[in-house]
C-alpha cells in the first residue's frame, strides 16, 4: 500500500511500546487510525497526543482478547471513518516460566491476548480491508515465533502460531484477494513495557503482579536490563512504514540473532535439539 495519506488503519495496544510507536508513525503519514488498548487512561494520553500534533485518532478501550471488544473496535472504523485499510494486530503480554509449573490460566492469558487478540483481529479486520478495496494486515509476532528459548512456553507458543498464521493469511490473501498484503513482525529485543506485562494480568491469572515469585524475580531483572539495551520503538515502526508500503512480509529486526533460527531449523531437520544460547547476551 503504496499511498497511505488519508487512509484507516487500526493499532492495538496502541497506548505504549511498540504500539504507541506504530500509531505515530502512521498519523505523520497521514492515516486515520482507530486506537486500542486495555489500558484507557495510557490510551487517551497517546491519542490527545497526537491529536495535538494534527492526527485524525479515534480511542476505543478494549481487551483483545475478547472477540466482540475486537468486533467495537472494527465497528468504530466503520461508524468513524467509513472504512479499513491498515490493521496492525500488536497487542502482547510477556508471560511464562517452566512450563510444567505455569498455571493454566497464565497460559489462557498470555495465548488469549498474544494468539487469539491477533485471530480476533483477523477476523474482524480482513473482511473490511477486503471491503474497502484492498491495504495490508501487520501482525506484531517476536523472534520467539522463531525459535524455542526454555521459561517462555506460552509466550513461544503463542509467537509461533501468530508466524504460521500470517504465513497461512498472507498465501490465501494471494490466492483470493492479491490487493491485501501481510506482514509478520518478529522483533528482538525492543525498549518498551513489555517486561511490566503483568500489570494487566487477570485475576483469575493471580491479578497485577500475580506472576512474579522466586526466581522469576531475578529473570524479570535479566529481561529488563535486555529491553533496556534493545531498540527504539520508533527504528521499529519506521520498519513497519516501509514493509507495508513496499508489501514485505517478514521483518527480522535484528539480523544478527538469524544465526539462532538457522540453528534450530538445522538441528531439527537432524532430529536434534538446538543448544540453548539466549540472542543478545555473551552466549550468543
Ligand atoms: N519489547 C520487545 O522486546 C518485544 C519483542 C518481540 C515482540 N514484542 C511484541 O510487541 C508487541 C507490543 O509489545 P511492547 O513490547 O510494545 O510492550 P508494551 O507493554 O509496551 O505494549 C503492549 C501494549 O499492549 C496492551 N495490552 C496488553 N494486554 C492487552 C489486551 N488484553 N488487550 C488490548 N491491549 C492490551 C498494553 O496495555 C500495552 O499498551 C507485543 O505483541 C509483544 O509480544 C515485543
């Protein structure tokens, strides 16, 4: 999608991260976007934000993970702008630990959100990017779509299927509606919230912080000085800008961690399991 002034695009977990970085990014090239996030308050001060700044936004509070909540937001391109050609399915919770030992509840809010808030966005969104007369579907994944690293079960699970669903969408949009592109995110390591996921942690998943216990503490800690060191978001959504002008379907954001997929693909092809070194750290 060549020419994006004056088009509609939606972004979830719009109000930090990589979300507040995308939603920017769009509004300066002129899309009208309808903004999504659980957390409202965060959320209007992105919007108010770059209503300032002249954008065309439009916030709508709503949980991913709930099928009709995407519905709202699908409902409030519609009511607001009269169409749909961008949807950047991005909303995403970090949660894991050893997986025999994760309850079940971490693993239904962590698949929930990351998986089922990009299937609900699918649902919702395509079918009126496809009405509208074409544009893209921008699926924010993770390297951990791409491999396999130990403590983070749910959340490579759920990284995993958003890669071989955008993978499956992006072939059939081919197929039947060419005027749509796909693109899957897979970031590395990115300056954002995402290590303070459990501040939207359900209840019935031990509520704000329910997650966090014994050595989880000094894991957080590691994981918080690896987002710390990682990218701007904005390096990351000027990334999406171009692939979605210029229909690519993957962006690896950080090259150098490839090694690391190579080296599970291999080591399955030989019906081996790839040696543990965590990107971005001495091991690697
Ligand atoms: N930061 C990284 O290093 C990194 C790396 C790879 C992939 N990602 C992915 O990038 C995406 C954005 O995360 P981020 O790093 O910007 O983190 P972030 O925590 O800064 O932003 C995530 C946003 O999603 C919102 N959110 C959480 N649960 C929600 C729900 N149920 N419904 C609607 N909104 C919800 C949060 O309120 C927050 O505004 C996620 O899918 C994440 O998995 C991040």
């Amino acid at each position: 999608m060549e020419d994006l002034d004056g088009k509609v695009g939606v972004v979830t977990g719009a109000a930090s991260g990589i979300g507040r970085s995308l939603a920017t990014a769009f509004a300066a090239e002129g899309v009208r976007l309808v903004l999504a996030d659980i957390e409202a308050e965060p959320l209007e001060e992105v919007a108010s934000e770059l209503r300032s700044g002249g954008a065309d936004v439009f916030a709508v509070t709503a949980d991913v993970s709930v099928a009709s909540d995407v519905e709202r937001i699908g409902t409030a391109a519609d009511d607001v702008y009269g169409a749909l050609h961008l949807a950047c399915n991005n909303a995403g919770v970090g949660g894991g630990g050893l997986s025999w030992q994760v309850d079940l509840e971490t693993w239904r809010w962590v698949l929930g959100v990351n998986l089922f808030g990009v299937i609900h966005g699918i649902h919702s969104f395509v079918p009126r990017i496809i009405a509208s007369g074409g544009g893209h579907v921008v699926n924010t994944a993770s390297m951990a779509g791409l491999t396999s690293n130990p403590g983070m079960g749910p959340y490579n699970a759920s990284k995993h299927a958003v890669v071989t669903i955008s993978e499956s969408l992006a072939l059939e949009l081919a197929m039947t509606n060419p005027e749509v592109g796909v693109t899957v995110l897979c970031p590395g390591w990115v300056r954002t919230q995402i290590n303070r996921s459990d501040r939207n942690r359900p209840d019935r998943a031990g509520g704000p912080g329910g997650g966090l216990g014994g050595d989880a503490g000094s894991l957080s800690r590691m994981l918080d000085r690896l987002i710390e060191s990682g990218l701007d978001p904005d390096v990351v959504a000027a990334l999406v800008v171009d692939a979605v002008r210029n229909r690519r379907f993957a962006i690896l954001t950080h090259p150098d961690w490839s090694e690391s997929v190579r080296r599970r693909t291999d080591a399955l092809l030989e019906g081996e399991l790839a040696e543990f070194r965590l990107p971005g750290t001495l091991t690697d």
